[in-house]
C-alpha cells in the first residue's frame, strides 16, 4: 500500500501511446473501481475535515493541504450507493484529483493499486448496466470487473460549471461564418459531450458527435472512401484525450499520417490542466489543446480558427 501511495505523484506524468495507467480502489463492497493516474495529484490517508456550511451533501467537507483547501467529495455518495458513516471516515483514503481546472478529493474505503493498460482493453459500460450512468468504461483484470468512473459526471452534478457563451462573443459575423462549417466532437463523458455540444450550437456551427476514438476514426474514413479531402466534411475535430478503445493521442496520430485526414484541424479538448504534457500533444501533431471547460474560452478559439479556415478557403 505504501508503496502505491508513495508513487503516485511520479507516475501522474507517465503518457503512453494507447495506454493508460488506473489506480484502483474500492468504495463500500468489493467491486472494484479505477480511475486515471495521469489526473491524480496524491493519495492520503483522510485528514482531518472542515464542515462549510451549505455544502452539498456529497461534499463531506474541506481538507487543507500543502497550502491549498481543497473540497473532499464522497464517492460513495456520489455515485448514488450509500455514503460512509461518519464514524469510518478516518479510516478512508483521500484521492486528490484535478480535473477541469479545479483540484478536489474524493473519499474512496481503500486503495489497491496501479495497473498499466492499452486502451483496446477498456470498453464502454454495458447498457443497463444499473451504475452505467457514472461509468465511462470497463475491463477486466484477475477475473474481476472494473470499472472506471466518470468523474465530470460527478462535478457536473456537485458544482455544475457554466455551459453558456457570453451574447456579446457571438456577433452575427460569428454565426454567419460558423454556419458554413460543421465539427466534429469526440468524447466519452455524455456530460462533457453535451456541454462542448451547447457551446458550439450556441455559436452556429454543425455538430457531429462520437462517443471514442475508434468511432471517430472509422466515421472520419467513411468519410473520405471516394478519395476526397476531409475538410470537404469536416472542418475541425475537437478530441477528449483520454477514451476506451482508442485515445485522443492515437486518433490524432492516425488522422495526421493518413493523406486523406492529415487536413483536419484538430483541438485536443481535455480536463487535464495543469499537468498537461504539452510534448506529447506535440508529438502526436495537433494543432491546438485547451483544457476543459470553459465555454466563453473555447467558443472564442474555436470562431477564430473556423474564421482562419474560412479565409484560407478564398
């Protein structure tokens, strides 16, 4: 155990091409849950928490560590099980995560492990599948299923964020050109999906949306069997990085060494942000990254890329 606690911090700067590290863990019973390594700051044992009045009640409350207060959210709880008696709260793990711009716990039973995987091996949760509202993906491992959480889900849901664009970033030259273009958006968070899917319909543009990279691809050569050039479709493709089966790296490598896609504007859209490999996003030859999720932000980028393409066009 120490070990994995010891490690953590290093490793979140591991990025593979198609692979993910999880650390798993478990809430109340003996499933077994993951989330990414590449998004998590450290792991502790439960420090002594702080009541803030009017918290939401998945918000067990704040912790204060190396210098920062940090909300700690119960896991259990938020994902609909029962929440952890008061009396055991001593005894859980903190994993202090950052997604979205934002640093925030979560309070997990116990943590297991690191495990490292390709994203082939991860797929997306069965329907029906009762939990699958706040699962972004499945696998298995030693015979056991597990299952990795949707943590934007849980965000949107305890501190909903703002999903519209401010009226005076879209004038009617903003509409006008972005009417001519249509997007492609791929990620496998529904919520993530719908908010970049609001902010992009606000400004005018045509929406296509894929739930991973494998999708993505196969939609995008469908595209181009006649030979012709992407852009005659698709004017730019704003990825997630991290998805089940294929990962935004991946897609975007792919697209860029293919003759017929290698013209495709590609923004990588991810809830990394301050640890965000900036040499991988590179390597992999996108053309743009932002870190998720503000709309006033990626509205503004997205009509001044379309407005480039536009001109570029003549």
């Amino acid at each position: 155990m120490s070990g994995v606690l010891d490690s953590v911090n290093q490793r979140t700067q591991l990025v593979g091409q198609n692979r993910l590290e999880l650390l798993l863990f478990k809430l109340q019973g003996e499933q077994v849950y993951g989330i990414n390594v590449f998004k998590v700051k450290e792991v502790l044992q439960c420090p002594k928490l702080t009541q803030m009045p009017q918290r939401h009640p998945v918000v067990r409350g704040v912790a204060h560590i190396r210098g920062e207060t940090i909300p700690i959210m119960d896991m259990s709880m938020a994902t609909g099980q029962a929440a952890v008696p008061e009396e055991n709260i001593d005894g859980c793990f903190v994993i202090i995560t950052e997604y979205n711009r934002k640093t925030q716990g979560f309070l997990v039973r116990g943590v297991e492990r690191i495990v490292n995987l390709n994203w082939e091996e991860m797929h997306p949760p069965p329907k029906g599948a009762g939990r699958d509202n706040y699962l972004t993906a499945v696998t298995r491992m030693d015979n056991r299923m597990v299952e990795v959480i949707d943590v934007e889900k849980i965000l949107a849901e305890v501190a909903p964020s703002r999903d519209t664009v401010s009226e005076d970033l879209i004038t009617e030259e903003v509409k006008e050109t972005a009417q001519q273009h249509k997007i492609l958006v791929v990620d496998d968070s529904a919520v993530a999906r719908r908010q970049i899917v609001h902010c992009m319909e606000t400004v005018g543009v045509d929406i296509e949306t894929k739930n991973d990279g494998k999708q993505a691809y196969d939609y995008l050569k469908s595209l181009v069997e006649d030979g012709g050039d992407i852009t005659n479709h698709i004017s730019l493709m704003i990825s997630d990085v991290e998805m089940p089966e294929m990962d935004g790296y991946t897609l975007t490598t792919l697209c860029k060494n293919d003759p017929r896609l290698s013209n495709l504007y590609i923004m990588l859209h991810t809830s990394l942000s301050g640890v965000f490999n900036k040499a991988m996003v590179a390597k992999v030859g996108a053309d743009d990254f932002m870190a998720k999720f503000s709309p006033d932000e990626l509205a503004q980028r997205i009509t001044e890329v379309l407005a480039k393409i536009q001109e570029d066009r003549r």
